[in-house]
C-alpha cells in the first residue's frame, strides 16, 4: 500500500457532531491523515476545543458551531465551509442522539426531536454539501455514522432506530444516486461505544481522561453479549470512518460497517456465566 492510498492530504471534511464522542474521535483521526477538518457542534467551546486538536496535527480547521437540527443552521455552515476551503470532499454525518423511553410514553414531540436531530441533519448536510463535491469534479465521500440498533428490534428506542434505518437505506440510495459523480456514500454502524454521551455529558466539557475508560460494572455487563468483551472505544469508530472515507475503500459503497465488536453477528447469543455461548440462559 502506497501512502496516496489512504492519506487525505489537501482533502477537507465536514465532520457533524464532530466536538465529543465519536464525532471527534473522527474528526481527529482524518485530520492525523491530513485532511482540513470543519467541526460543525452545537457546543460551541466543544468545537474550539476540536479545532485547536486538528491545528496541534497540523492541519487547518474552522469551528463551526450548529445546530444540525436546524436547516437554515446547517446550510450556512456548509456556505462557511466552501468560503474558507472552496471545496469539500469528505462529510460525515454523525450528529445524532437518543433519550430512552417506551414508545407508548412518547411524546410526539420527542418523536419530532429524534427525527430533526437523526435524519433530517443528514438530509441538510448531503443536499447541501453533495453539490458542492459534484462542482469540484474530484468526487468525495459521505460516510453516516448509524447504529446497530438500525438492525434489530429496540424497546424504548424505537423512534431512534427507526431513524437509524432509515439512515442505513439513504446511504444505500445514495450510493446509486451519487455514483455517477464518484461520491462514495457508506455507514458505520456502533454498537455501545464510551462517549461523553453515554455518559450522560451532553453539554460539559470533553476532557477524555474522565470519560473513555469504561467501569468495571460496563465491562462487566458487555462482556458476556459482545464477542469482543469490551465496550466500543470512539478512535476504532474513528479508524472505520477513516477507511470508508479514504482511498483505501474507493471500490466500496453502499455498504453499513459494522464497528460492534461482533454484537450484529452473535444476533441473540450471549455468554451464560460460565463464558459459554448460549441462546437462551437458564436460572437454576
Ligand atoms: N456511543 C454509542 O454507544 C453509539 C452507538 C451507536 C451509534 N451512536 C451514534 O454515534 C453518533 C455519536 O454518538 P456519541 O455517543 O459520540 O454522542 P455524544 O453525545 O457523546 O456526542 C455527540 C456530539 O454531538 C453534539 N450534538 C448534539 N446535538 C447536536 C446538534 N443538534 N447539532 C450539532 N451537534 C450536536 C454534541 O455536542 C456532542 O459533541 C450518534 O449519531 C449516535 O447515535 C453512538
């Protein structure tokens, strides 16, 4: 492998959600590869803090802060980004969230919530930077980050998932729809991943220390129904987005990936206590 083969040197990325989490695991994995990161967050001291990371690497960054729930919000930010840069080849829809609750206790404004933040931030950000890609004549990459739960039934996540598959189905259609301009368009699909968020850090600060290490009662539980035993680490998201949005993968697209330890295939099969594989536990 050459190092033109997955450097994205001169390449520049929109990363959504890029200020904690996932989003900024990514953000700093492609601007370690080279790339001009634009950090598009609602927090916007997340998004300086990110930008400073993307400089300390070298690379340019601009600190976007947004709302991807709000269109008029998103169109301006990706307006900023071809201002600054005057091109865009990478976006990474990752901005998204969830809060649990028994679909029946729903409100439909919670519904409205989930679907502006999951689907409809994605939406803005292809319609609004796809075109700018296809006006550069480079072709691009779109990588969404999904989730397993876009795959499998979810009690008291269900308007959640539902988003979640309908980003999984976007990415397939516009892999056919952006093809003939060279846009690749795939998915990362996380299993449980240690983020701020999951933490229930929404807003605060990100010092990384205080949150990537997962508990022992996380590990724990993990253990027996991921195959990898462990908890997700936001930079294997990050290394994942990077392949789908580099050379490495330029004959891939249409394709969710997987980044869940091996939970999407074990598909119902835990470990009972004593570590082996089961379907079904019994109490005795
Ligand atoms: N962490 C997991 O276990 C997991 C599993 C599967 C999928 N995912 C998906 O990964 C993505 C990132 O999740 P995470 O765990 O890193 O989340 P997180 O809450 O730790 O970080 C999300 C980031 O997005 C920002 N954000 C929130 N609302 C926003 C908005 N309206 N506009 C712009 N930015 C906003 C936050 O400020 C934060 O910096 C989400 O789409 C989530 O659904 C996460």
């Amino acid at each position: 492998m050459q190092p033109q083969d997955y450097l994205l040197t001169d390449k520049v990325a929109i990363v959504t959600g890029g200020g904690g989490g996932i989003g900024r695991a990514i953000a700093l994995e492609l601007a370690s590869a080279g790339a001009d990161i634009v950090v598009a967050d609602i927090v916007p001291e997340r998004c300086q803090e990110v930008a400073e990371r993307v400089r300390e690497l070298g690379r340019s960054a601009l600190a976007a802060p947004t709302d991807m729930a709000d269109t008029g919000q998103v169109n301006a930010m990706v307006e900023q980004a071809d201002q600054r840069f005057g091109r865009i080849d990478i976006l990474v829809n990752n901005a998204g969230g969830v809060s649990g609750r028994a679909f029946l206790e729903q409100s439909e404004r919670s519904w409205r919530k989930h679907i502006d933040l999951n689907l409809i931030s994605m939406f803005a950000a292809t319609s609004a930077a796809a075109p700018i890609m296809i006006r550069g004549g480079r072709g691009g990459a779109i990588v969404n980050v999904t989730s397993i739960e876009a795959s499998r039934a979810a009690p008291a996540y269900a308007v959640y998932a539902a988003c979640k598959a309908g980003m999984n189905n976007f990415t397939r259609t516009m892999a056919l729809e952006l093809a003939d301009h060279d846009i690749r368009v795939n998915a990362i699909a996380p299993d449980y991943t240690v983020t701020p968020g999951t933490r229930g850090n929404w807003t605060g600060s990100v010092d990384p220390a205080a949150w990537r290490q997962p508990s022992q009662g996380q590990q724990e539980a993990t253990a027996r129904r991921i195959p990898l035993r462990r908890p997700g680490i936001d930079a294997e998201c990050g290394k994942a987005a990077l392949y789908l949005a580099s050379p490495m993968s330029s004959y891939v697209t249409g394709v969710v990936l997987p980044v869940d330890g091996g939970s999407w295939a074990s598909s119902g099969w835990i470990r009972d206590r004593s570590g082996q594989w089961t379907l079904m536990e019994v109490n005795e």
